[in-house]
C-alpha cells in the first residue's frame, strides 16, 4: 500500500491490452518486489520540513488542549449541576428533620453525607441521599409527594416507556399500602437519577467527540497538503484514516440519535464515553480489514476497487504493505470511500467475516438420491 505516485510510476511500465479502463497486466514480467520496495523508500526533500514541524507542532497543541479539556469535563460531570445543588440543600434539610426514624446504620451513613459540602456532591450521592429519604418521610407526607415524582418521570423518558408504567398498574397513592407506595416511589426516583446522570455522559461524549472530529478534520487538512509539498502519504495511511474519520461520524450520529429513555435503559454512564472512544479505533482495524479482502479478491465487482498485486514468489509481508496499491487514481477513491464505510458501519466488516465463515463451515449434503 504505497502512495498513488508509486501506483502511477508502476503502471506506466504496463502496456494497456485491452480498451478497459482498468488496466490489465502484460505478459512480460511484473516489476519485482524488490524493485517496488527500493521504490518505496521515502525520500522528503529538506524544504517540505519546514511545512512538517508545523503540522506536528498544531497537531501536538491540539491534542493536549482536547485532553485537558476532556479530563476536565470529565471531572466537572462526577458532580451535581448547578441546578441541583439547592436540591441538595433541601434534601439534607428533610433528613435532619427525619433523622430520628433512621436506623443506626443508614444514620452512620447519611451523616458522612451531610459533611459533604452541596456544591461537590457526585450524582451518586445525591441518588443515596434521595432515596434514602423515601424510607424516612412520614407516610402521609410521601403520598403527597407522588404526583411530583411521577410527573419529573413524565418528563424524563419517553412515552412509551411512560405508557408502560402506567400499564404496569401503579398503586394508588390513596388506598395502597405504605410498602406498596415505597416501592414504587424508590424505583421512580432510581430511574429519574439514572436519566440524569446519563445526561451528563452524553454531554461528556459529545464533548469527546466534536473534539476527534475537529482533529480528523486537521488531519484531512495536512493529508491534502502534505503531498504538494513533496511529501509522499502512503496508501495505507489514507486507509487507517479513512475508517478512522468513519468511526468518529458513526459515533457522533450515534449519540445525536440517541433518546433519553435508551440512557436510562442502559444504566451505565460509561457506555456512550467508551463509544465515543472505541468506534474509531475499531473503524480503521476494520477498514484494514476490508483492504485485505480487496488483496485477496474476496470480493470483487464494479463497486469495488482493483488492487495491483505483486506476481513474484515467496513475497514478504513487506510486500504485502508496501507493494500492493489501487491500480489507478479512479480505485484509490474507491478504496477511501469503502474504508470509510468500513468505519461508518460498524456491522459491515463483521457481518462479511460471518458470512465467509459460515460458507466454510458449511456442512455438505452428503445423502445419495434413492
């Protein structure tokens, strides 16, 4: 996977066979694999450095303003908005009202809470503390509050999660038990909790990723510069970029597709941090992935680009790097547009390799006809 210069340069040396427009080998022998390799030797004239250290030096600037930046963030989310911090206030006052009616350990617990100062509660706090007054607040005073807690649920999922709730059959907060409302009223409040702090991952992991995609886009900018500057990008940097920048989009319409009430379903704040994170990575392994099954002529058709491949015997798997390329401009676009798709959808690569494998281990009918 050699730069398109290199692709050109070898082409010129093959006489064209047919009218096709992909060009078709001669018989006469194919330039060898060491020549290509001699060929590939990079060479960056002394002047093109003076465009390179300014590149890396934006690079290097930019990725640690998105690190402190993200760790930052990162930390800000652990704690309470500033909109619930009086929330907190209010909620400490009611248990030092209700103290009294805790037991001794959820006392010693609560008390450690309450030295707490309101401003640096994490969510989780705030969750134990809310939902420990559930077990302390008088009864009467609980089912005057249930049309509260039932309306911040309203607003909090979708409808159709709502509408399963109420055909679950909640209880009447007039005629039901005092267990029956405590129980219903603690998985309300556990799932409003759950909504807000899966709002707060999500903030983190569109943060995260509008600052992958501002670097792929940097990146973009310094691949089409690079080479008219007399420095060559090789092949296979374009692709493992290319299924890079797929997984940072997948990524972001991921996140802007998702609804609150699939965050509460989840309950784990780190799901959409580590999507944000591993889908470009998985992006360009599946996108190299995919140029291997190019090579090896497992799938082949209009749609997909044509690879030149080296003919001489025994070839390394530097070869295999450096020797194997689009056969022309036209292909090498191909080959970036699909290892953008490699990276987009996620499923594309995986579902192929099930596909292959299940072909393989197909069993043959090995009955006789009668």
């Amino acid at each position: 996977m050699h730069s398109i210069d290199l692709t050109m340069g070898l082409l010129s040396t093959v006489p064209i066979l047919s009218a096709s427009p992909v060009p078709v080998l001669a018989a006469s022998p194919a330039p060898s694999v060491a020549w290509c390799l001699q060929q590939t030797q990079l060479v960056i004239p002394p002047y093109t450095w003076h465009f390179i250290w300014p590149m890396i030096a934006g690079f290097v600037v930019m990725f640690i303003f998105a690190f402190c930046r993200v760790v930052m963030e990162w930390l800000r989310v652990q704690i309470v908005s500033d909109e619930s911090v009086q929330r907190v206030e209010e909620l400490k006052d009611e248990y030092r009202t209700w103290r009294g009616h805790a037991s001794e350990e959820s006392r010693a617990v609560l008390d450690l809470l309450l030295e707490i100062p309101s401003a640096k509660f994490t969510w989780g706090q705030f969750a134990t503390l809310d939902g420990a007054l559930i077990d302390l607040v008088p009864i009467n005073a609980l089912r005057r509050s249930v049309w509260w807690w039932r309306l911040r649920y309203q607003q909090a999922v979708s409808p159709e999660i709502y509408s399963a709730y109420l055909n679950s059959g909640p209880p009447d907060p007039v005629t039901c038990s005092d267990e029956d409302l405590r129980a219903d009223v603690g998985i309300v409040v556990s799932a409003v909790h759950q909504t807000d702090i899966g709002f707060a991952a999500k903030a983190l992991s569109e943060l995260l990723t509008s600052y992958l995609l501002g670097i792929s886009v940097y990146i973009t900018l310094c691949l089409l510069i690079l080479p008219t500057v007399g420095f060559p990008i090789d092949d296979s940097i374009v692709v493992l970029f290319a299924g890079w920048t797929g997984g940072v989009f997948s990524s972001q319409q991921r996140l802007l597709a998702d609804q609150l009430a699939d965050l509460r379903r989840s309950k784990l704040v780190s799901r959409l941090f580590q999507s944000a994170v591993l889908s470009p990575a998985s992006g360009a392994v599946f996108a190299v992935i995919l140029y291997l099954f190019f090579v090896a002529g497992l799938l082949k058709g209009a749609f997909f680009p044509q690879v030149y491949i080296p003919t001489d015997a025994g070839a390394s798997f530097s070869a295999l790097i450096r020797c194997t390329a689009p056969t022309d401009v036209g292909e090498l676009a191909k080959l970036i547009i699909w290892s953008f798709i490699a990276g987009f959808l996620e499923r594309l690569v995986p579902d192929k390799i099930d596909a292959l494998v299940g072909k393989t281990t197909e069993p043959k009918n090995t009955d006789t006809p009668k």
